[in-house]
C-alpha cells in the first residue's frame, strides 16, 4: 500500500508568488528579501570575522585546561548569570600581567556562555596573529552587530540592525559611538526579554587596539602610543555610554592588561559600575599550573613509556615557583619539553638547569630567561630575532589586510632555499610553523609575550635587534631591482624568469607561483615603510625606467593579473616621488607622466 500524501498548505492555490529566500521547518520562520540580503552583504563586509571567539583564525587560541581557572571562570559565569540585580556593575574588568591567562579565560567564558544561551556578542582582539583588521577599533561594532544577527532568539533585533545598514550604509565611517547607538542601542530598545535571551558582551585583549594610521607620514614611538590610547578609551566610553543606557540589556566584561589609559578609565570614569578581577594569588594560579603540569606529563609518559613518578613532585613544584603566577611560564616550557630535538628528560634538564631568577627586580626574569635559551636553540640565534621582530613587531609584511602566508616570508627573507626552516629550528614552542606543503597559514605567535620580550633590550641583551625594519628595507629594494632592473641598453631588461632565481625569491618558481609572490609583494604598503634608503635608490630612475618596469612586469607571461600589477606599480611610483618631492599634488602629476610618458619612452632608443 503506498504512502499517503501529505496535503500542502498550497494545495490549489493560485494567482500568488513567494519572493526572496523563505525557509519553513518545525522550529523557525526565516525571510530575508532582496534588501535584508544586500544589508547582510554589506554588514559581513564591514566585520572582523576572526575575532568571534569561535572563528577558524581561533582555533589554536588559549583555552583553560580542563579543572583549571575554575574560581575565576565561576565567578564570572555566575556574575552574568545573576547580572540583572540592581546592586551589580555594568562591567567586569579582567585585568592582570601578560601570561597571565586573560584570553584563555575569556576563551573559556566565551564557550561556556554560548552553550547556556549566555553570550550575545564578543570580540578578540590581536596584534600579533590573525588578520589585520583584528586590530583596529573600526570592525569592532559592526562584528558586535553580525552576531547579534545571527541569533534566533534576537531576530527582531537583527531586522532592526539591518534596515539600519539599508537605510544608511555609510554607517560603518561614522564615529564609533554613533555606530555603537544606531546598530546596537537603537535596535535594542523595546525588544521584549525573557530568562533565556543571552546576557553578556566579551572583549578581550582591549591593550592590543590599535590606531590605524591615514596618510604617508610616520608616526613616532611615542605618537603611535597615545594615537592607540586614544582609540582605546574611545572604545571605553561608548560602551559605557550603552551601558549607562536603561534599555541596554547586557553585561560587559573587558580583558586586558592595565596599561595606564585603560586603568586610568576604569579607575577614574567607570569606577562605580566596574567590578575588577585581577588575576593574582587569589585564584589559585600556582594549584592550576600544577593540575596543567600534571596533565602535560602524563602525556609525555605514556608517548615515551616513561615511569609514572616522571618527574618528581619537586621538579613540578619548581616549574611552578619559577613560573611567579605567570600561565605562559609554564605553557611555553611544556612545549618546549614536548619537542622533538632531544628526549624529554633532556629537554627538562635544560629548563630546570636555567639560573634561577630574582622576581624582585623584574617579574618576567624567569620567562625571559627560558625565551633566550629557546631562541639561542636555533643555529642562528640573532637572525632568527630579527625574523620573528621583522614580522611580528613591524608589522610591515602584513600591510595587505592580514598576516602573509608563511610561503610569502620565507620566499621574502630566504637568501638561500630551506634558510627558514634552518633559522627557526628549534623554536616550534614559541612559534606556529605550518607543514611546508601549507602554502596559505601565517606563522604565528602562542603569546604576545614574545613581542614585548623582543622589543626590550634590557630583558632580551643579545638579542635585541633595534632596526627590525632595515631588513625588510633591504630585501624589498633587491627583490625590486632584481625584478625591474635593466642593463646599458636602454630598450634592453633583464627577463623577469631569469631575475627572479638571482635577485628575488631564493627558492626556484613555477609561473603560477612566481606571479603569486610578486601580486602579494606589489601590495606591500610602502606608506607605512618608507625610508630614506629607499628613497634614495628609488628617485635615481627617471620616468622612462618606471614606464619599462611597468610593461616588462605586466607581461601576459609573467603575470596574472596585468591591470591590477600596472596599477600597483603606478601607485608605487606616485608615493615614492610624492614624498620625494613633497609636493601637494604631486601623486596625481606624477601618475599623469608615467602615462602620458609611455610612447615616448617605448620609443626611446
């Protein structure tokens, strides 16, 4: 017997139509038209996608370890859970010094909130992994406003975020603090809540923001600084504004280092509703790092079939005293220890034969001393620091949106094939370095920490490199001229196949990834870069040479994309002689000769 067939609500149903994109189940409603489309479009554009705590960029994030940070991840579950009373602050404040665990615990938080129902939003900053626009306070709001969006249980609320974005998508260039009231505070106002709607915003890393920087001319140490601590209260005071606001259902908690703006603000403005963890003796971290220690050694036992007793109870406890309530301490050891250059019980007796350190005159000595022992395992010690502060303290290859792939440093850097691998030999437990068939993963730090270590010279010594940039300087001017450079005879260059195994890249390429390295070197911001060096090696070529350089480069068979490498070389062309020049209008001149100069130069003898 067949089966009855379920009659449809449309059963003979007639003269209608159905449009945009309708999707019926047992549980929801979904409609989106053409318009909610293009809003959704136009928000996903505008967010830091990496910076959800549950993004792919992420994976490799801190997390606690299981039964460890349990007091203070109680204590802030439990502040959210019970947030509504009138008694409680706004906002936790989660504070504490670096290797600390903040992200970890954020981390944590973040995965536990959202299998409760808990969380409505987060952002993770980074300054030092990730995508570029992890950075910057310009994402931040839009990617608060994306995953309220994507809430079910917020839908009238994520209707009201994208007529907001259909009625004005220039929203996004506003100020933060209108973007924050028109995206969040106005569609939030009236919704109706229950017991289960989510309950808290988590931003972690606040200390990292960055201020992007506008125009050609660099800023100092010390202005790049106060520009950074200026975004950064900017972000402050209007989530304190929302959440000053009656109507603003949510807790906020903040996590980062208590660098002085920060403090200053929760201090001086927010310090009747700002309730502050900071992460010292008070939560067990010494019990903490010994259930990690625990747990990593009884990995290592069962890999290597070592004695359960490995290692003694005193060994453990040292670990721990050196590490001074510093998580990193520890994770970074473990790592180290779980390497493949020596068995384990080797690798341990180099840690634990480091000279005991006094925290008194400098609480990061015990950290700083494993950092050198680490970095002096590679075979060249001083070249791999000025590697690791080239690309993580600069900043300069990563100017194209995101970190570059590992592929595109090492062919940048290498001055012989394999040199990478040969430099950072040995430093596995301070850095990701993706498989070598992994042509599109970034290397990547496991903790800031390293950065701050790099850029001081009083805990690094030896290691400091004080010009991380020359490098960068030197090696973009000879795979440049190794690229465009051309012989006595004016109407003659060098082919680009042949330059590039020279001059460029030291690993030989196909086509396909040649016109990669060069699309992706060509995209470098020289905005950010500019030196004296290179402007004194650049201005030396006339237009003619910048003409030839452009058609030679641009050839259908060295390239990919012709138009898009003209235009960067034309781009390229007009920053360096406008700022040689220093003249108001010369970018626009400048591109108007490299045009207008082509037939003649092609002509020229």
């Amino acid at each position: 017997m067949s089966e009855p067939v379920a009659m449809s609500n449309f059963h003979r149903a007639h003269d209608f139509n159905i449009e945009g994109d309708t999707i019926i189940n047992a549980k929801n409603y979904h409609h989106h038209d053409g318009r909610s489309r293009n809003a959704v479009k136009e928000l996903r554009e505008h967010i830091a996608a990496g910076a959800m705590h549950d993004s792919a960029e992420r994976c490799d994030a801190p997390k606690c370890h299981p039964e460890t940070r349990v007091a203070v991840h109680d204590e802030l579950v439990g502040w959210i859970e019970n947030g509504d009373k009138e008694e409680e602050p706004k906002f936790i404040w989660v504070t504490g010094p670096a290797g600390g665990g903040k992200t970890a615990i954020m981390g944590s938080t973040a995965e536990t909130c959202q299998k409760k129902g808990l969380l409505a939003c987060c952002f993770f900053f980074s300054s030092f992994t990730g995508s570029t626009n992890r950075r910057f306070k310009r994402c931040l709001v839009a990617t608060l406003a994306y995953q309220l969006v994507q809430d079910d249980g917020l839908r009238d609320v994520g209707e009201r975020i994208l007529s907001c974005v259909e009625r004005n998508p220039a929203i996004f260039e506003r100020q933060l603090e209108v973007q924050l009231d028109q995206l969040l505070l106005q569609p939030l106002r009236g919704i109706r809540r229950d017991a289960q709607s989510p309950k808290v915003i988590l931003i972690d890393g606040l200390d990292e923001c960055q201020a992007e920087q506008y125009g050609d001319i660099a800023r100092s140490p010390q202005d790049a600084a106060r520009a950074n601590e200026a975004d950064q209260t900017e972000i402050l005071r209007a989530l304190l504004k929302a959440a000053n606001d009656p109507l603003f259902p949510f807790r906020i908690i903040i996590a980062s280092r208590p660098e002085p703006a920060i403090q200053s603000f929760f201090t001086d403005i927010a310090h009747h509703t700002t309730r502050k963890i900071f992460l010292d003796d008070k939560y067990g971290p010494d019990a903490d790092m010994l259930l990690f220690l625990n747990s990593k050694f009884k990995s290592i036992q069962l890999q290597y079939q070592l004695s359960a007793s490995w290692p003694s109870d005193n060994v453990k406890q040292t670990l721990v005293e050196n590490a001074s309530g510093q998580f990193i301490y520890v994770a970074a050891a473990m790592r180290f220890i779980e390497g493949s250059s020596a068995p384990p019980q080797e690798l341990l007796d180099q840690v634990m034969a480091l000279r005991r350190q006094d925290v008194s005159a400098n609480p990061f000595a015990p950290l700083d001393a494993l950092y050198t022992h680490i970095l002096n395992s590679s075979p060249k010690p001083f070249l791999a620091a000025r590697w690791l502060s080239l690309i993580f303290r600069t900043l300069l290859l990563s100017s194209t949106g995101t970190f570059p792939s590992a592929r595109f440093t090492q062919l940048f850097l290498e001055s012989s094939p394999g040199e990478a691998s040969h430099v950072f030999r040995g430093l596995h437990s301070l850095v990701f370095i993706p498989p070598t068939d992994d042509h599109t993963s970034p290397y990547s730090l496991f903790h800031k920490s390293l950065t701050d270590f790099l850029g001081d010279h009083s805990r690094c010594g030896s290691l400091y490199v004080d010009d991380p940039d020359e490098l960068y300087f030197t090696r973009y001017l000879q795979i440049w001229k190794g690229t465009f450079v051309f012989v006595s005879d004016r109407s003659a260059f060098h082919s680009l196949n042949n330059m590039i195994a020279d001059q460029g890249p030291a690993t030989p390429l196909s086509t396909l990834e040649k016109g990669k390295f060069l699309h992706q070197f060509l995209e470098l911001d020289l905005s950010r870069s500019f030196s004296l060096l290179m402007e004194r090696n650049f201005e030396l070529y006339d237009v003619a040479w910048w003409v030839r350089s452009q058609d030679e480069f641009t050839k259908p068979s060295n390239c990919r994309n012709p138009n898009i490498h003209a235009y960067h070389v034309r781009d390229i062309f007009s920053k360096i002689h406008s700022r040689v020049h220093q003249n108001g209008d010369a970018q626009g001149a400048t591109k108007a000769r490299l045009e207008d100069s082509r037939q003649d130069a092609l002509a020229a003898p």
